[in-house]
C-alpha cells in the first residue's frame, strides 16, 4: 500500500498575501485575518434528544447552548448556533476534538468533525460594517446584531455562519465568518474586491479571538 | 420577497428554494393507479391561497412549510416542516 503523508494546509494558503491590499494612502479601514489551525465539531441533536443534549452539553461547557441564533462563550470553547438543535464547537489546542466529545455527547447526538472543512475569517475596522454590507442581506447594524449575535446566511451564494465577536481594544466591532473550505478562495476574493476601496490590511493568525 | 423563518428571522429570498405543493399526502400502500397518478402528477394550479414547501438551504436547512398567495405573494404562515427542528415540532 501507498504512504501517504498527510499535511493539512490552509484552503486559503495561496489566495491570501500578508500586507496591505486595495486603495493606499489612507488607513485600512478593513482588516481581514484567517484564523488557522482550529477545532470545530458539528454537534446536531438527535431526534427527540435536544433537550438531553442541552443538558449534557451544559454540564460538559459550563454554560447554557445557544437555542436562538446566538454564540455562547464556554470557558476554552466558542459554541455557535448553526440551526434548530445543532451548533459548532470551536476550539484551539485539541481541548474540544471527536476524541474528547464523543464519548459525552454522542448519546443525545450526532458529531461532525468540520477542522479542515472551513475556513475561518476575521473581520474588522472601521468600514467592516461598510464592506459586509455590499454582501450580505443581514442587517448588521449594532442595534440588530449585537456582540453574540450569529446567523446561518449566504454571502456571494455560498453558505456561511456569521457571527458578532467581542469587540477589538479600540471599540471596533469584529465579525467572524466560517466558510466551507473548498469555497473559501472564491469569498476571500469577493471579500477583497469589496473591501479594495477602503483599503485592507490582510493577515493571518493561529490565535482565536 | 422576504421570507421569515421560524428559526432565523427574516431573510431574502434567495436563501430559499421551493419545492413544490404541500398538499398532496402520499396515498395508502394499496391504493388505486387513479390514486397514486393523482398524487404523483396533478397539481392545482390556485389564483389565491397555497400550500407550499420551502428550503432555507442557504441559512438554517430547514424546511419550511408555508402559506402564500399566488395573486399578491403575502405570506400569511411559516412554520417547520414536520420532522423540522426536531424538538420543536415534536416529531
């Protein structure tokens, strides 16, 4: 049999350029980051077993699941509503993988291992709001979408899951945006087309915000 | 269009797609050809108040079933779909 080595790489590893993007001589009002190398975990109740899920998942977090599209902060895991009875575990450092939530969580449900399947994109700065806007059909003004506010929408027709970070140290709003892998070249470029006015700065990060 | 659903609020129409009506029910294991032809091929084609099926396929994925006029497109009810969000419909 053929050896493989298996390196896993960056859906957007080729698209994304460090530095500066788009219109010069005025201050970013972009910024985009991809945040590399996560885990994120599908948890999908099973039928009739969204109320036994709630309460295994809230002794495993510490906190309650979102049931309304929202994200809930658990100590060292972001859960993000992603539909009726389902939400996204994101997670660094191997704390929240299929190893160490299956045997909790697979009675009541059905676990996914979506690591390598989406991307995950930063976004803020002062015209964030501005550039999102041209996209997407969601209203995201402060009053709408609030910090811990998500939704499960299509940005350019690909499905996404969006949600309201805490807000940056100078009060700029950021906005986190999990895309599917394979789709993640084609809204990065979308993404930098709309944003090329106001200029961008464009990074990568291994840290979760 | 705009359509509100149950789970996401209201979103663009472009996040949905329709599947068709929702009224016809699957006949019995033993029922006549007339039967099963009628549910398999004939439709109503209604100026007013219809039945439909819906897929928030670019949101939530969930279906949707909905109440709409023909004549105006108001939509007058959203609701899941049985089986939709398992533990509130209680399916």
């Amino acid at each position: 049999m053929a050896e493989f080595s298996w390196v896993s790489r960056s859906p957007l590893e080729h698209a994304l350029a460090p530095g500066a993007h788009g219109a010069r001589g005025v201050e970013a009002g972009v910024s985009l980051t991809e945040i590399r190398n996560f885990d994120l975990i599908q948890v999908m109740a099973r039928r009739g077993k969204a109320a036994e899920l709630a309460r295994v998942a809230n002794g495993r977090f510490g906190v309650a699941t979102p049931n309304a599209p929202t994200v809930v902060q658990a100590q060292d895991a972001t859960l993000i509503w992603s539909g009726p009875d389902q939400f996204f575990v994101l997670s660094k450092g191997g704390k929240h993988t299929m190893d160490t939530l299956a045997p909790a969580l697979s009675g009541p449900a059905s676990l996914s291992d979506q690591s390598h399947a989406r991307a995950l994109v930063r976004i803020s700065g002062a015209r964030a709001r501005t550039m999102l806007a041209k996209l997407s059909s969601i209203d995201l003004h402060p009053s709408a979408f609030p910090i811990g506010a998500a939704a499960a929408t299509s940005i350019d027709h690909t499905s996404v899951t969006l949600w309201r970070g805490g807000d940056r140290p100078d009060g700029q709003a950021v906005f986190n945006l999990l895309v599917f892998s394979t789709f993640a070249g084609s809204l990065w470029h979308t993404m930098l087309d709309a944003a090329a006015e106001y200029g961008v700065t464009i990074a990568h990060s291994e840290e979760l915000a | 269009m705009r359509i509100v659903c149950p789970f996401c609020g209201e979103r663009e129409l472009g996040e949905f797609t329709y599947l068709g009506d929702a009224k016809p029910v699957r006949p019995a294991a033993g029922a006549s050809e007339d039967e099963v032809f009628d549910y398999v091929y004939l439709r109503d084609n209604v100026a007013g108040e219809t039945s439909e099926y819906w897929y928030h396929g670019g949101g939530c994925r969930t279906w949707l079933k909905i109440a709409r006029n023909t004549l105006t497109h108001e939509i007058s009810s959203v609701e899941p779909a049985a089986g939709a969000g398992a533990a509130k419909v209680g399916a």
